[in-house]
C-alpha cells in the first residue's frame, strides 16, 4: 500500500452448368422458403453468440471500471495538490505543512482506489462463482439506499435494496436452451443394412440446429422432464464411385456421371418438431425463497422422436471438361418425402450426449427400393 501511494505522489502536481442433360430448373416456392430459412438459421447462430459472449462483456466492463476508477483518483489528487499549491503561494502555509498535505492527499486518494477496486474485484467473484445464477448491478451503479452497488441472484436483492417478493419466481419449471447436434449420416436400403449403402460411410454427416425447452413433469420431482422444441435438419448424402442422382419424373436414382467426379453431394433439409422424455437425476438448491433443480453434470437419456416438413432438396457436383472445373449446384424436388418423422434418442452427461436419429419416413417416396435416413453422432446443449 505504501508503494501505491508513494507512486501517486510522484506522479502529480509538484511529485511527478446444371448437371448435363438437366437444364435449368425453375425454383419452387419450397427452394425460397430455404432462403428465408437461411437467414432465421444466421439470426440463431448471432443469438447464441451474444449469449456466449454476455460473460465475458460484463467482466470487461467491470474491468473498464477498475481503469476509470484509478482516472478519477489521480485527477482528484492533482486538483487537491493544485489546491495546496496556491495556498502555499499566498503564504497561507508553510513548505513543510504543504508537503505534508500532498503526503496525506497522496495516500488517501491511494487507499480510495485499493478500495473501490476491491468491490469491483468482489462484484466480479460473485460473478464467475454464482455460475447462471449471476449477481447484476443497476444501471446508475447504486441502490435505492445509496449503498455503492446492488446484487441480485435468482431475482432476489441480497445487497443494497429490500426484497421484494414479486421478484423472484419461487420454482421454474420449464427452461430453454440451445441445441446443436452433429455427426455421420446414411441410410439403410429396405430388406438390407448399412453394409449394403450406397453412400459413403464417412464422408455422409448430418447437422441440427434447435431450440429445446424442458419441463419439469412432476411437482416435487425433476427425474421426468418433458423435452419438446424446434430444429432444422441438414442430412447430406456422398454416393459412392461416379455416381450422382437423376430423376425421370416418378423415381429418382443413382447413376453413372459422365465426366470424373471430383465431388457428389445430396442433401435434403427438414423443419422438425422433436419431442422426447428425459430421464436423470438432477442437483437440488433450495431456500426459504426459492427451489432450483440444475442437471448441469449429471447423467441424463432422452427417448422420442420428431415430425416436421421436407425444405427442399438439392445437389452439388465437381467435376473436371476440357482440362476446366466445372460446378453445377441443383435444386429441385428429386421426389424426397414431403413429410418427414422418425424416432430419436440421446444420452450423456451435462450439456453432450451421444445421439442417434433415424427417419420413418423414406427419403424419397417414388422409389422402387425404399430407404431411410439414419444418423449418429454428438449433441450439446449450449
């Protein structure tokens, strides 16, 4: 403490083309709705973004405060060492009493900054300790008493303000959360299984993107949770050899392309509401005020399944003509299901479960041999 306030008295005042034989295929009212699904999906990644990033912004603006804090101190003293300054110049006081003074305004305006730093450095413990149950400060900084800060957790004024019992919710029974899944993708043909695919087993995956919210289904118990949300499905195909999909109006099927592919991608993208039954124990906070029950790190298994609407369907292709790359990208029905669902089920600890999805519905409902979607890989709660 010495050393802080010995170095502000130095420092102030007197101290120092489609694929071939396709054509060009007019876009449906289907293939614009996955435009705008494009940008609800972007509106989505931007709003768990923010959420992610909510922490760290209020420890930099805590930390901003640390810095105006010490600004105010050190402009304080040198308007106080100004202040002894003239009254030293009008006789008022001796050299040695003026020394004195900026000694003890040096030291005060020091220990005011180890101060009000320490109760930014406390703001921010209670931060980082109360996990999502964060301690948040008013606006003008102050409480209706005019106590330096206010806190409040759960909803509830533990400093600085009377509680009022209107602001906390004594148990919440549903929460939200974020969900984002990724992993391999196929299919399994009727009457055959995954060694007779057409596709390529590693280089097929799928992708989801959701919202889930989960209710708890008894009163005094969170073991059943009731899981239900909303999600977007991107399942993508690789078909093994040179093959690529062509449809003669009543079926859609592989073939031989007639240049050497470097790429052939299929992928269908679905709207679904999925819906399941958690199972799992959960860790129990309770007061005079308010139950929580958190299944942050703790065991959990969903079993369910989903239904929802086919977006559209498209197709990619790279391949080389005439020593010249060439692109196509082709969107168009190719038959798949209007109406997809299936079953689903997930298991894991905290917020990543293994999760294995798999469609009842066949992938496209002209075939001559039927087959079904399945997928498997990982899902986080975020």
């Amino acid at each position: 403490m010495a050393k802080a306030w010995r170095g502000l008295f130095i420092n102030h005042g007197n101290f120092g083309p489609p694929a071939r034989g396709e054509g060009k295929r007019p876009k449906s009212n289907l293939f614009k709705m996955t435009t705008i699904v494009r940008y609800i999906i972007a509106l989505c990644i931007l709003t768990m973004s923010q959420m992610t990033m909510a922490q760290t912004d209020q420890i930099g603006k805590w930390e901003q405060q640390k810095r105006e804090i010490e600004k105010q101190e050190k402009e304080a003293l040198k308007l106080e060492v100004d202040e002894i300054n003239q009254r030293l110049d009008k006789g008022e006081i001796s050299q040695e009493t003026a020394a004195e003074l900026k000694m003890e305004a040096a030291e005060k305006h020091a220990l005011n900054i180890e101060n009000r730093v320490a109760i930014i450095d406390n703001k921010m413990a209670l931060y980082r300790r109360n996990g999502n149950e964060l301690p948040t400060i008013d606006d003008d900084g102050k409480s209706s008493d005019g106590d330096d800060f206010k806190v409040t957790i759960n909803g509830r004024t533990i400093i600085g303000a009377d509680f009022d019992e209107e602001e906390v919710r004594y148990d919440v029974r549903t929460t939200s959360d974020p969900v984002l899944a990724f992993g391999f993708n196929n299919t399994i043909m009727e009457g055959g299984s995954l060694n007779d695919s057409p596709y390529k087993l590693g280089g097929s995956r799928f992708a989801e993107l959701g919202w889930v919210w989960r209710t708890r289904v008894f009163k005094n118990s969170n073991f059943l949770r009731f899981s239900y949300g909303v999600s977007f499905q991107f399942n993508g195909l690789k078909p093994n050899g040179n093959q690529y999909f062509v449809t003669d109006g009543k079926n859609s099927e592989l073939t031989e392309f007639q240049y050497t592919l470097d790429k052939s991608k299929f992928r269908t993208d679905n709207l679904v509401v999925p819906v399941h039954l958690e199972f799992g124990p959960s860790k129990t906070r309770k007061t005079e005020n308010y139950i929580r029950y958190s299944i942050e790190n703790r065991f959990r298994i969903g079993i369910g399944g989903y239904a929802g609407v086919n977006l559209g369907a498209r197709q990619k292709l790279k391949y080389e003509v005439e020593g010249a790359n060439a692109k196509d990208k082709i969107k168009k029905d190719y038959n798949t299901t209007d109406f997809v669902y299936g079953v689903s089920t997930y298991m894991g600890f905290g917020g990543m479960q293994l999760y294995l999805k798999y469609d009842l519905s066949p992938l496209f409902y002209k075939a001559e041999v039927e087959q079904n979607n399945i997928s498997l890989g990982l899902r986080f709660d975020l």
